[in-house]
C-alpha cells in the first residue's frame, strides 16, 4: 500500500504547536493504555474472587484444571505493565512542567 504524501506536515514538525501536540497524543495514549490495563486487572480480580467463591460451594464436581495460576501470572504482568507505564506518564508530565514555554 503506498504512504500517503506528507509533505505538507513536515514544515510543522519542528514548531512549539506540533510538539505540544505530540506531547498531548503521548499523554493521552498513555492515559488510555493505563484505563484499559487497570480494567483489565478488575475483570481479573472479579473472575478470581468468583472462582473462589465457587471453589467455597460444595459440589460433585471435580476441576480437573486450575486456571488460577494463569490467572495470577497475567494478573503480575498487568500490574507491573500499568506500574511502568503510570512511572512514564508521570516523567512525562513532570518533564513537561519543568520546560518553559
């Protein structure tokens, strides 16, 4: 598929407008990343507290596999991904206070 031509936004590239504008993409896509791991990390924990309320139920039915383990391990990787992208939106904002305009 060609690229589309871009020669008209290359002027712009180098302004204090385009990179206030690059700037707030990044933020806001790091903003978005970080809702959609932490929602994720929920909907984890309501599958875990609802397996272990069945779990807690007498039944006649034996589980011949635990998904409790993958769901710890997925639940450990979320919770450092959202960790290190909160630190990076965090650097961001900071790095961006200390600038002048």
């Amino acid at each position: 598929m060609p690229r589309p031509d871009a020669s008209w936004f290359r002027p712009m590239i180098g302004t204090r407008a385009f990179a206030r504008s690059y700037f707030c993409t990044v933020v806001s896509d790091l903003e978005a990343l970080i809702d959609h791991v932490q929602a994720s990390i929920k909907l984890i924990e309501t599958v875990q507290a609802q397996q272990a309320a069945a779990d807690a139920e007498p039944a006649d039915v034996v589980v011949l596999d635990d998904v409790t383990p993958l769901y710890m391990q997925a639940s450990a990787a979320l919770d450092a991904c959202n960790a290190r992208l909160s630190a990076a939106l965090d650097y961001l904002i900071e790095s961006a206070s200390k600038t002048p305009d």
